[in-house]
C-alpha cells in the first residue's frame, strides 16, 4: 500500500495566500510596523483633538494641539521602532556570528547537532544526518541559522525600514481625525470625526488581522471599541476641564 504523498507532483509550488520568498520577514515587519503606526496615529491624534474639541470651540487651539499630537507622535513613533528593530538585529547579527565561529571551530559537532534536530522533528538518524550533509554543502550558516535561531541571514530586518514605515503611517493615520475635526462645523465635528475614526480603525483592524492570518471580525470589533473609548474618555476628560476653567 503506498501513500499519496509518494505520488504527489513534485513541482507543487506554495499557495498562494501563504508568505513564502525571500525578504519576506523584511517586508512582513515593515508592513507590520506601517499598520501599527498608521492605527496609533489615528487613535491618539483623535483621542488629543476630541479632548481639546470638549474642552473649546476654538479652531486655533484645536489646529495647535492637533499639529502638537502628529509630530510628537511620529517622531516617538519612527524613534521607538528604529530602537526596537536595531535591538533585534544586533542580537540576530551577534548570535550568527557566532554560530559562524562554531561552524569554522568545530564543524563535525555543529553538524551533529544539525541532524539532531532533524531527527527531532521526525526524520530517522540516516535520513537526518544526510540531510544536515547536503544543507551544509549547500549553505551551512544559513542551514544553521535557520535550524537552531529560526534566523534566516539574507532577510534581517532594517530597523530604517521599519522606522521610515511606521513614522509616515503614522503621520498619514493622524491626518484623518485632525483634518476632519478642523473642516467639520462646530456643531457636529466630534461626531463626525468619531465617525470617520471608527470607519479607519475597521479599516486598520481588518489589515493587521490579513497580516497576521487571524480573525478580521474580532480584529475589527477591537480596534473600532477601543478607538471610541479612547475618544469617549478625552472627550469626557476635556469637557469637564473646560467647563471648570470657563
């Protein structure tokens, strides 16, 4: 009796809603640090806004807190993620250079320890020491890598990258609520820009949750329930300092 995979065309490629190729790490990080920023951008600029729209009528003080909210935020915003992203990549570059010096030092242990965790992930010690031969002929850092650091050496991310993506989504998801709040009249630009707000974080929500192949309905209710609340409050908080300072 044989088994279907022993007939299956070997020139099957990947599906095509999966990441596969090279530099995909890169660009799912970039991608990632874009939604992220474009998300906070809309929510914190619309929480400032909304509050200071609570708090006065005046489209001057709107306008200067807004501006205030965007460029604060996107500077913090590119800072953090090229922070966080350079950490990453240092402690990736230090753990393959390392594994480098392993691989010249002592190459019979390194492959060893190869197989191993082939034959851990099922394959019979034969197979797994053949295997771990042919990779390391092959590409023995980047069979290394990826086997025991889940690194791959050619798609480290660019902390550039990610910083440049998340500063201008961030700058780009600020506008909506800071233009809307200032070209709506006096009279229903809260609820307006509330409502464009949640109509952008449906939008955002349903983005990260493709990026990360989770549930867009859940993803959605989160961003847009937390987006209102975050407005509701500042809203709150601003007409109650508003109504005490008149």
């Amino acid at each position: 009796m044989t088994s279907d995979l022993e007939h299956a065309p070997i020139d099957v490629g990947p599906h095509d809603d999966e990441p596969h190729g090279e530099g995909i790490n890169s660009r799912l990080n970039w991608l990632r640090a874009a939604v992220l920023g474009a998300n906070d951008g809309i929510v914190s600029t619309a929480g400032v806004v909304v509050g200071v729209a609570g708090a006065t009528t005046d489209r001057n003080a709107i306008l200067i807190a807004g501006v205030a909210a965007v460029v604060a935020g996107a500077l913090s915003m590119g800072a953090g993620e090229y922070v966080s992203v350079s950490t990453q990549s240092d402690s990736e570059r230090a753990l393959l250079d390392k594994e480098r010096r392993e691989l010249e030092e002592e190459p019979e242990e390194e492959l060893a320890e190869l197989a191993a965790i082939y034959v851990g992930k099922g394959l019979d010690e034969d197979l797994a020491l053949q295997v771990a031969r042919q990779l390391t002929e092959h590409d023995a850092l980047g069979a290394h890598a990826e086997a025991e650091l889940g690194i791959d050496p050619d798609d480290l991310t660019s902390p550039w990258h990610a910083a440049w993506a998340s500063m201008l989504s961030f700058t780009l998801g600020a506008l909506l609520p800071l233009l809307t709040i200032l070209f709506v009249v006096a009279d229903l630009r809260v609820g307006v820009t509330m409502g464009a707000v949640a109509l952008a974080l449906a939008l955002t929500g349903y983005a990260s949750a493709k990026l990360g192949y989770g549930p867009a309905g859940r993803a959605v209710l989160r961003n847009v329930g937390g987006g209102l609340f975050a407005m509701a409050v500042t809203f709150l908080i601003g007409t109650l300092l508003g109504t005490q300072v008149g």
